[in-house]
C-alpha cells in the first residue's frame, strides 16, 4: 500500500470494534467495580483498585522504549510502545502499555495528536488529544492557584517578606502562547496587587505535573506539593508551598488526576495514559504509578521515555527507575531518516543515501552503548516507513547483527501487533536472559557538580562540563538548601547529543556549557539547564489547530490526525 493510499489515524480508529472498558479491565484482573467509568471507553482507577494492586508482588517486567537522536520526522516511539503491547498480547502474554498524556500545546501546535498512529494507537483518540479525564486541566488550575496565592500574600501585607525579583513560581497555561512568555502582573492600581514581572509556562513543563507523576499516593503527593519551592524572602530563604498554606487546596485539586487513567490499544490491549512532564526539565515520561499498577497487573509492561536515550533514557534510569520501577529490557528505536540526519554531514547525501544512512551509525552505536552500560540488553527497533528501501533496511540489520546487537524491523505502524511480532520474541528473550542489574549513572550520594560531569562524559560523550558564573552561584545555593544528594535532571537539546542543536553525529572535542540550575524539590531532582530553553512553546506560522474542526452532523473532530 503507498503511502497516499494509507488510511488516516482517524478512520482506522472508526473502523475498530471498541472493547467495553469493563472488558478491557478484565484482562488485568480488574472488575467493574475497580473502575470510576468516564463513558464506554476510559476509566479511571479507584483508590481501592489502586491499593489492591500495590499490595501484589512486581512480578512483571518494564520494557523502556527509547531511540537514537531524534529529528523533525521523530523516531516512532509512541508507535512502537504501543504496538509493543500488542505484539506481546499476539505471544499470548498478558500485556500492557504505559505512555503520557497528550498536551493541547503540540496537538495544536506542530504534531497534531499524539497518541501513537496507524495500526498502533491508543483510543479513543480524540478524547486522549483533548480534555480527556481533565488530569492536565487540574494541574494548570493547582499551579495557578499557588500564583494566586502567593501574590495575594504579598498584596495582603506580605508577611513572610516574599522578595518580587525572586519569584520563581509563575504561571501556566497548556496553549502555545509566545506571548505570554514574559509577562507584566499586578498593574491598574494598588488595588490589584502590587506590579511584578511574571511570564506563563506551558502546563506539561510545571513542577505539579512532574510531582504528579511521580507520587505514588496521597500522602506522598502532599508531602511533594508542601516543599515546592515558589520565592525567596529578602534573605534569600526559601519559600515553599507549605509557607503560603497552599498544600491541602494543591492536593485537593490532583487527588482525582493521581489515578491512572485506562484505555485500550486499536487491538484492545488495555493501556495506561497518564501523566505528561515535559523530556527536558522533568522525566518526560508517564507516571510512576500507573508503572508500579502495570508491573503487578501484567506481564509485559511497555513504556517510553521522551527524545533520545541520552536524556529520556538517562532520566528514566538515574530518577524514575530509583522509585521502584527498573526496566528490565530497552528498545532503541531506529529510523533510516535519523540514519542519514546524522551522517549526512560526513557524506554528500544527495549523491549517496546509502552511504549517508551508514555514516550515521556512530550515532546509533553511541546510544546502544549507553543502554548496556546502564545493565539493559539493548533490542533495536528498526521503524520502517513506506519510502524506506530493502537495501537501507538490510544494511541497518546487517549493521547491528555484526556488533552482536539484537534487531528487528518494525512495521507496527502498518500492520499493528503483527508488524513487531519479531522484535517482542527479541525482546522476551532479552528479558528472560537478563542477569545483571540496572547501573545508574552516578550515585546520588555524588555532589550536584559531579553527577553533572558523569552524565555529561560519560553518556553525552562530552570532555567536560563548563559552568558559568551564574550556574557556580546556584551550585551554592543548592547546597545550602541541603539538595546537594538528589537527582540531577539535565535540560539540553534533543537535535544532538551535545549542547549544540546543529551538531549531528557524535560530537567530539566540546565542553557541555551549565549556565543555570534550580532545585525542584517537590519532584525530588535538581534541573540543570543548558542552551536555550523554552518552556513556553510559540504556534508555527501554520498550526496543527488550523486545520481542526467539528463535523456539524456528529459532532465528531475532524483534522486531529
């Protein structure tokens, strides 16, 4: 079938018998009363449902699905996690999938929906691209909450002498708006406040949602949400979301978005869509909780980490996994795109595709290293799309074969489960094979300094790591705030694997540049930005939301897809 002729997203999903959830429920060992029904299709856990299930035994295994250095194209991973699942389901094991939340930014931004493609998607989509159980919804009016409190502290007499140039906490909103990147607030008039700078983030990037996803319960989400820090005082104290007596209305507002949501794949694999922190400056991953429910309700758990393996990987290794959720297998997935992206500079691509697509191999290579120095037995995920020819195929194969790297090619977009039947076999025996245990980066006993340096040399492939002058303050600041012993979550750009989006390959002779660092002490990591960051995505001259709209006869949403 060429590509033209391929089907849309959309009308492959019209075309599905939809599983009652109650059914797809079933197959995880869960009833109708362990459901909180949102229509025919997605549910949410009880809490009672919740804490049965932790009560179990993990005897499941996590399989992370991760890529080499991504490009525009992307690399496929939310497609291959979910048709993972359903490839394993074809072994005849009990499966599940675990993937993120989709943000409205992208949906109306760039990528338009986000919830796998073709024969390997998660339903309903439409729900899922859109407000869906209203999880991300909550964390934007909790965030907000928090800035509103805290400026009517400060309104209000300003008791705990809250420093304005030293307000950290601003505010979010999960539309694309580079308007309101850098914001004026409190003008008109004593009346409204006193006037401050302040600017808008977008939802996925606030510390609510990345303690959302890492909680594991109602307790520990209150203790998380207490110790956020939103200012500092004149003294240059800490001020938390405990001292502006924001905690309980916080986690009042996230105790019904702490429950994992489920849903079911195009095949009717039950699937867990939770949760949604940006790769950059959070763990880019789904959250802890529906990992530890999938781990004790199935026997293959397939999740995904945002970017390439040097940062979603890395993060899920050195911060999600120390929450009691290692994976036990990774799939690097690979594209021919990606390939000839990253060789393209050593070759002229125009007059050899070949030979650009092999020259990118270092590149692969580097994060397949990555994986097995971290104690997880690679399995690599050749994405095959329409225009991709035999030869480039095979030689991607031959490739990993004479390394003595497990590969398949994947056609899970295409065919569904059936289209990864032998990369689940590959992986299965990987898993069964496994002897060793999973190897963080760094122990987090390490100084903040030196937990950056390892990740940087050693999964990077940097010399070193240079830190500004503003970086060595904040270096100070954290150890004094005693969050010297906490993760590191390191922000860099997803275009390369060093600090410089332009260079492809495998960079050699660079320093990683350290120009600022924050403490998220609620998620429990410190975030170490490099280069620039935006938080606040800006819609491109022509949006994804443009080309949305309602049919007028059903009401269905037309051009998500």
């Amino acid at each position: 079938m060429d590509d033209d002729d391929f089907p849309t997203d959309a009308a492959i999903a019209e075309q599905v018998d939809r599983r009652p959830i109650e059914d797809v429920a079933g197959d995880l060992g869960l009833t109708a009363d362990d459901l909180e029904i949102r229509g025919d299709e997605v549910a949410k856990l009880t809490w009672p449902a919740v804490q049965r299930a932790l009560g179990r035994p993990a005897d499941g295994s996590l399989v992370l699905v991760t890529a080499m250095t991504p490009t525009r194209r992307g690399a496929g991973k939310t497609v291959t996690t979910v048709g993972l699942g359903q490839a394993f389901a074809r072994l005849g094991e009990d499966s599940a999938v675990a993937i993120r939340e989709p943000s409205l930014g992208p949906v109306f931004g760039i990528k338009g929906g986000a919830a796998g493609g073709g024969y390997s998607q998660v339903l309903p989509m439409e729900e899922i691209n859109l407000h869906f159980t209203g999880d991300i919804h909550a964390v934007t009016a909790a965030h907000n909450l928090v800035s509103a409190m805290l400026d009517a502290h400060r309104h209000h007499g300003n008791g705990l002498d809250v420093d304005p140039d030293r307000v950290t906490w601003g505010r979010v909103l999960d539309v694309n708006d580079r308007a309101l990147r850098e914001t004026v607030v409190g003008l008109g008039g004593s009346a409204n406040g006193p006037p401050r700078e302040d600017g808008f983030s977008i939802t996925a990037s606030s510390e609510l949602m990345a303690v959302l996803t890492l909680a594991t319960d109602i307790e520990d989400l209150r203790e998380r949400v207490a110790r956020i820090v939103v200012a500092y005082d004149t003294d240059g104290e800490p001020v938390t979301v405990d001292d502006i007596e924001a905690t309980g209305s916080v986690v009042a507002l996230l105790k019904d978005a702490l429950r994992p949501n489920l849903v079911q794949t195009i095949e009717g694999t039950p699937a867990f869509v939770h949760g949604g922190p940006f790769a950059n400056i959070a763990t880019g991953t789904n959250s802890v909780l529906a990992d530890h429910v999938g781990l004790r309700l199935a026997d293959y758990l397939v999740t995904e980490a945002g970017f390439g393996a040097d940062l979603g990987a890395e993060k899920f290794v050195d911060i999600v996994a120390r929450e009691g959720v290692p994976p036990e297998a990774a799939v690097v997935v690979a594209t021919t795109d990606a390939l000839k992206h990253h060789g393209a500079p050593a070759v002229d691509a125009d007059e050899d595709s070949l030979s650009a697509l092999e020259a990118g191999f270092p590149n692969l290579d580097h994060h397949v290293d990555n994986v097995r120095s971290w104690g997880l037995p690679p399995v690599v995920a050749v994405n095959r799309f329409p225009d991709d020819t035999d030869e480039e195929v095979q030689a991607i194969v031959d490739h990993c074969e004479a390394r003595g790297v497990e590969v398949a090619v994947s056609t899970l977009h295409r065919d569904g489960g059936e289209g990864g039947v032998d990369l689940a076999e590959k992986v299965v025996a990987a898993v069964e094979a496994e002897t060793g245990r999973l190897q963080p980066v760094y122990d987090p006993s390490e100084d903040v300094k030196s937990k950056i340096r390892a990740v940087a040399t050693e999964v990077y492939g940097a010399d070193g790591v240079e830190f500004t002058s503003g970086a060595r303050t904040d270096l100070e600041d954290i150890r004094d705030l005693g969050l010297d012993d906490v993760p590191v979550c390191i922000s860099k750009t997803p275009s390369s694997l060093s600090d410089d989006p332009g260079k492809r390959g495998v960079p050699e002779d660079w320093e990683l540049t350290v120009r600022e660092l924050y403490p998220s002490a609620g998620a429990g990591f410190v975030v170490a930005l490099t280069g620039d960051v935006l938080t606040m995505p800006g819609l491109p001259s022509e949006p994804a939301a443009a080309d949305i709209t309602v049919d007028d006869e059903d009401g269905s949403v037309d051009g998500l897809f």
